[in-house]
C-alpha cells in the first residue's frame, strides 16, 4: 500500500562519515535475490531504492570507495565503515539505487513492488509475500503469474 509521498530521503553509512541526500521522492522500491546482493548485505536479499540521480547531494564523497563487480556496475561504500551507500548502473545513468538499510527514519512512501534474481535466492529463504517475481539466467524474466507488467524501474 503507498502511502503519502515525502519530498526528501537522508540516508548514511553506518559510522555517519558519509551521508546522502534525495531531494525527491523514490522512483521505486524492489527486493533482489541475486548474489551479489546476498553476499553484500549478508542477508537473504536486498531491498533497494531507485532515486533520480540529479536529485542526489553527498557530504563526506572524500569517504567513499568503488567496487566495480561488473562493467555496467559500481557499488560506493564507505572506506571507513564498509556500509554500501548507493550503486549505480552504467545502462541506467539517471538512477541511483540506494539500500533500503542505510535511510533513516521511516522513508519509504514507496513499498516494495517486486522481487528481481529470484532464481538465485537463497535456498533457505521462502518468499512469502505476493508480489510480482523476476528471474531466469537475466533476473529479469516474469515468473509465476505473467499477466504483470514488466518492471519498469530496477535499482541494483
């Protein structure tokens, strides 16, 4: 269920040497099961926000490493701390994805929508929710019920 939009996202890493700044509202809210995700956050997936990439203001940017996992990917995390921050995808400039983990307070007026890298989920891990999912060889290709539309933002 949505709920009213806010005007502004704040985001940090977990030490507070690096902060961010959305100054619009979320383009959109996924879950992804992919490795990558997994091994990153620790956890069964990662839930991500997609947020226009103009509307983005960091402090602390002098704080902030890149890990290039795939050459359209880069992930930014912290030097000091190791929090991922945001990652952006070379094939979709305008966006940044922002883990739902690091933005403060209750931000989202957004709720998750989707779930990308399903095939790739963690075996241990049941998804139990009804939401649209995503995977195959891509973790792009409709799953179950394919009268869904397809995605049409994804933040990774």
């Amino acid at each position: 269920m949505n709920r009213p939009l806010i005007a502004e996202l704040f985001g940090a890493c977990y030490c507070g040497a690096v902060t961010l700044r959305a100054a619009a509202p979320p383009k959109g809210v996924i879950h992804c099961h992919c490795g990558q995700c997994r091994r990153l956050s620790g956890a069964a997936f990662t839930t991500w926000v997609s947020v226009a990439r103009e509307s983005c203001a960091f402090s602390g940017a002098e704080s902030l490493a890149v890990f290039s996992p795939t050459p359209n990917g880069r992930r930014h995390f912290c030097k000091h701390c190791g929090s991922h921050v945001f990652t952006e995808d070379l094939r979709m400039p305008q966006i940044f994805g922002v883990p739902a983990g690091i933005l403060q307070g209750d931000p989202l007026s957004l709720a998750p929508s989707q779930h990308f890298f399903v095939s790739h989920k963690a075996a241990w891990h049941e998804i139990a929710d009804a939401l649209p999912q995503f995977g195959g060889e891509a973790g792009y290709e409709r799953l179950l019920d394919s009268s869904t539309a397809a995605p049409d933002s994804i933040a990774r």
